[in-house]
C-alpha cells in the first residue's frame, strides 16, 4: 500500500472491556467514545456462516458449552452473548459478519477482521471470509485488512480475494517471520506490543510493510509506541485513549 488509510488507534473487539466483546453493543460503545477504527474475530459456523467470536468454545461468552463450530448459525444466533459480561447486556446476541460489515460501512469504520479459523478449519475460514469481505466492500475506497495468526487462513484468503490488504500476526519473532509475512503478500504485521523496538520497527518499515501492536493499554507503553513512529495501536482501554487527543496518566 502506498498510503495507509487506517486511523492509528483501533478498538479491540469492539470495545471488548466495556460491553461484551465482538458484538454490535461493543462496536457502538467504541463509537461512542469516538473510536473510527475497529478488530473483531470471525469464524465459521457449521453451516458456512461467518460470524464474530473470539474462542473455538462457546463456554466463556454464552451459557452453551462445545465448538462453536460445530452448531449452525440458526442455533448461534439464539445464544445469549451478552449476560457474561453484565446484567445491562443480557439477551446480546453473537452478530454475523455480514451485521457487523454493514454496521461499519454505513458509518464510515474501518475494520480489522481476524480470521480466527476453529483449528483445522484454516484454509476454509480464509477462503470463506476473504470472498465474503470482498463481496461486501465491493466498490469501497478503503477495504478491510485481513490478518491472522494463521498462514494457511491468510494463504486461503490471498488466493480468494487477492486484492484485499493482509496481515499477519505475530506473538513472537520467530525465525524468519518478516519473509514469511513478505511470501503471503502482507502489507502489514500486527505483533504483541512487546515485540516493538526501534530496530524491529526500522525492519518493518524497510521492508514496505506497516506495523501493528496489540494490545496497548497503558499510557506510558502508547506514548513510546508512538514515539517510534507505529502505525496503528489496538487497544481494550477506549474510555482512556481518545483518537486525536493527547495520551494523559
């Protein structure tokens, strides 16, 4: 990419603190505190259906138990995803891809879709997702990015959708990860904000790719981020950044 047209603060599932994670009440409270950027996970159901949860079970943000993947999306879209979190978010359902896709482009947000494929489903959860997001940002000036901790889901999704921006995420430097984002035709990596010094930074940006982290929620961490000159923060702490004003103790 030549220009980079996501805004540098991204809400992580929403604003996955403050409301229950990767769900329509997350994305609006994240708006409101004037969030324009957005990460969700998104996996597919038994059906085919792509939709947003971060676990391969369903046990820590439903009442229900087992994969998720292994129920349809007539059974998911019933589950109460909210009461984990609060009483006020009680009867919060799992939203589809699709709901959330058309929440972000009637308002303008960008998105930052991990593919986050229930294990052995990589190569379908790329394919899958990529053409979805493709048919639905058909004609948008800014796509989604794509990423994934997953290479065979971002090599599935390259090959369905190729002119969609990928990333892939990193939760250590690994030998030889920067070629291997640089193979898989990434315009980015998204790393754990640990990971990010001056010199890894330097080898990012020399490459032509961006540089990601998450998940940034202390002030003084933010600060030496943006001092390195990062390209983008995900963070669970909307309700202390505010975009485009100054980070505070």
């Amino acid at each position: 990419m030549t220009t980079w047209p996501y805004p540098l603060w991204v809400a992580h599932r929403g604003a996955g603190l403050l409301a229950p994670e990767n769900t329509l009440a997350a994305f609006r409270i994240g708006a409101g505190h004037g969030y324009r950027a957005f990460e969700c996970d998104v996996k597919l159901s038994a059906d085919g259906v792509p939709f947003l949860l971060h676990d391969a079970t369903l046990q820590r943000t439903t009442p229900e138990r087992g994969l998720a993947s292994d129920r349809s999306w007539a059974e998911l879209s019933r589950l109460d995803a909210g009461g984990w979190h609060s009483r006020g978010f009680a009867g919060e359902p799992i939203p589809s891809f699709e709901a959330i896709a058309r929440y972000c482009l009637r308002n303008g947000f960008a998105l930052n879709i991990e593919i986050k494929p229930t294990p052995g489903d990589e190569a379908e959860t790329g394919r899958v997702v990529a053409r979805e997001a493709a048919r639905l940002w058909a004609g948008e000036a800014v796509q989604p990015l794509l990423s994934s901790f997953k290479p065979d889901a971002l090599a599935a999704a390259r090959d369905s959708a190729p002119a969609l921006p990928r990333a892939l995420l990193l939760d250590s430097l690994r030998s030889g990860w920067l070629e291997e984002a640089q193979s898989l035709g990434c315009v980015a990596v998204v790393t754990h904000y640990g990971l990010i010094d001056a010199a890894v930074l330097a080898r990012v940006h020399g490459a032509g790719l961006r540089a990601l982290v998450y998940t940034v929620n202390d002030p003084a961490e933010a600060r030496r981020l943006m001092g390195l000159g990062i390209d983008g923060i995900i963070t669970d702490a909307v309700n202390r950044f505010s975009p485009g004003v100054a980070i505070h103790d």
